[in-house]
C-alpha cells in the first residue's frame, strides 16, 4: 500500500483550511479528527512511522 502522505501532511493540510477537514477550527474537532484518522490507519493495516509513534 502507498504510504504516501501521512499525519503530518494532514496536518500540514488541517492547519492551511481547518473549516474544510474539521467543520470548525477547534481543538475539540481536531482530536476527534486526529483518532478517527489513526483508527483508520490501524484497521487497514498500516504502520505509524516513528515520528507518529512520538507525536502520539
């Protein structure tokens, strides 16, 4: 599977148009965001990198 992108590249993206990925700049909607997008990962069965794993 591609790994390109990551959390960081979504980050990258979130802090650019937050309205658009989160609904509202929120911290409260960035953390729903943030475990929806690493349960997601886990289900498909992708690795975090170590820098995920230190930022988690």
């Amino acid at each position: 599977m591609d790994k390109k992108g990551g959390l960081f590249e979504i980050l990258g993206k979130i802090k650019a148009k937050p309205g658009l990925y989160l609904g509202y700049p929120s911290v409260c909607d960035l953390f729903v965001f943030l475990v929806g997008y690493k349960t997601a990962r886990r289900e498909l069965g992708i690795e975090p990198t170590e820098a995920e794993i230190r930022f988690y």
